[in-house]
C-alpha cells in the first residue's frame, strides 16, 4: 500500500481518533477509592476481618454482614464513638 491518498486517508483517521480519545481521556470521571478507617476481627469467625470505610459522601459503610442488610452495624456504631467521642 504505497498509493499516497490512501496513506492521507489513514492519517486522517488516525489524527481524529487521537482527538477523540483525547477527548474521552479528559471527560472520564476520577474514581476516588473510600478511606479505611477501621478494620475489626469477627466476632463468629475468628481471623474474619471487616473494614469500616468513609466514602465520598463522608459516610461510613462496613464489609460485614450486618452492613449489607441493615445499613447499620456495631462497628460503624463504634467508629462514630471513636470519632465524635
């Protein structure tokens, strides 16, 4: 492929998808990991550990169980006694 409208047609293409990645690249929303603040050993299954987090919104989630189904758990009860003891 040595045609010289060919090789403008390709580089054309290519120039427009640098563009529009370039573009991609800079409207991608920022992912910003939850701050550990607490890990806490199982009380049922010794070795088990559950991590308290903060989220964006300031807002304590937990791994364990009782967080998945409640929403409310005794370590993030603990982690808020700690923190606005």
């Amino acid at each position: 492929m040595n045609d010289p409208s060919v090789q403008k047609i390709i580089d054309k293409y290519q120039s427009i998808s640098k563009k529009m990645m370039d573009r991609v690249a800079a409207s991608q929303v920022k992912v910003v990991p939850p701050k550990l603040v607490a890990k806490y050993e199982s009380g049922s299954a010794p070795g088990l550990m559950y991590s308290v987090h903060l989220d964006r919104s300031d807002k304590l989630t937990c791994t364990c169980p009782g967080f998945v189904y409640r929403r409310r758990c005794r370590h993030i009860t603990s982690c808020e006694q700690e923190i606005f003891a």
